[in-house]
C-alpha cells in the first residue's frame, strides 16, 4: 500500500516541488496539496492520510495550530518544514505532535526517506538537523530544576533507556549499550511512551532534557 501524504507549504512552487518528487515515488501517493494552516485541516479531515508535510509559517492558521489540531483529531504523522536560521517555534510543534522537522532546502532523498520513515511510526531523530533543531529548543526553554519530575512511574532500564533515546541513540545503539536484545528495548520504548503519555520517540528526547535526565554537554 502507498503512503497517503498531503503537503502544505504557502509557496506554491515548494509545494509543488516535493508533491512532484514524492508523487513519483511507487510507494507514496500525494492526495491533496494545502496553501494554509486551514486548508491543510480540511485535507486532512478529508482524506485521513499517513503523514501531513506542514511548513510552519503560513497564512490564516499557522503550522503549529495546524500540527496540534492534526494530532488531537487523527493517527496522521505530521513532519514540518522549518528554516533552522529563522524558526523560534520547534519547540512548540514538537509539543503539539510533530514527529520530525526538514529543513526546506531538503535533498531529495532525504525527503524521500523523511516520509518513509516518519509514516511507519518512527520520528526523525537520526539526521543531524534534527538533533540540533531540538537540542536548540530545549536549551532555550528546558526547566533545569524539574529534574525527575514524573519519572518515578519508570522502571530502573526503563529511565535508562530514556536518557539514551535523549541523547539520540537509534534501539540498535540502545541495544548495545545495554547489552539487550532490539525487542528489548522496543518493550522499553513502549513503555516509556505509554507511562509518560508521550507520543513519540520526539517528545521522548524532549521529555529527556525536560526533567534534567539529559544536561546539555
């Protein structure tokens, strides 16, 4: 089966130019393209799509509101476009659901792969981007003194392979450093994020440097 995706950008040429290139891929099937935060609601309501690529700054409702409306209402994923140089709003939009950030000068394929892998349930953490995009955000507006808070509800390998999720480490990294099996630490991720009440491994790493687990540096 295709990946269902709806892409929304105001420019209508950036718009245009990842639905081309993921149009023409044999396994995703853009159904709906979005010039707004609004519009971008509409499709997905209207369509139920795997994932929703939703640029940040746009008209009428911006792609925060978008994002958290999209992740209260439905399963859709939703990866953003952002510019890292400009953008102050990451933090926000991981908080409302968003599961992975582009930068919208993205190459092909790591468009392509951002997709895939975003619609199959994981967040995008591996590319560099990303870890400094929410290393960024979190430095900015992390509470130092809640260390712990909320915590007490995880088992002792359970916030260990939290504080390893914070610090970007993919489960066959986690594996490894804690001498476990990869379905190991798949029931640990899974317990984690349905303890904490989180949505992904994204607002896991968040969580991570939130309660002090992770200090920067």
């Amino acid at each position: 089966m295709s990946i269902r995706v709806v892409v929304a950008d105001d420019q209508e040429l950036v718009r245009g130019g990842f639905s081309m290139i993921l149009d023409a891929q044999p396994d995703i099937a853009v159904v709906a393209e979005a010039g707004d935060g609004a519009e971008a609601v509409a499709a997905v309501r209207e369509h139920r799509p795997d994932l929703l690529l939703l640029d940040i700054r746009m008209p009428r409702m911006d792609g925060i509101a978008a994002a958290r409306v999209v992740c209260e209402e439905t399963s859709t994923k939703v990866l953003m476009l952002t510019t890292f140089d400009q953008d102050d709003y990451v933090y926000d939009a991981l908080h409302a659901g968003a599961s992975g950030f582009l930068l919208k000068d993205v190459r092909r394929d790591d468009l392509v792969h951002a997709v895939r892998v975003v619609a199959g349930g994981e967040s995008l953490l591996a590319p560099s981007v990303t870890r400094r995009l929410i290393d960024d955000m979190v430095r900015k507006q992390a509470r130092p003194a809640a260390a712990a808070v909320g915590l007490d509800v995880l088992t002792t390998r359970e916030r260990e392979t939290l504080e390893l999720l914070g610090r970007g480490l993919s489960n066959a990294e986690i594996a490894a450093t804690m001498v476990v099996s990869e379905h190991t630490v798949k029931t640990h991720v899974s317990n984690v994020l349905t303890k904490l009440g989180l949505r992904d491994r994204v607002q896991a790493v968040i969580t991570a440097y939130e309660t002090g687990l992770i200090q920067r540096g």
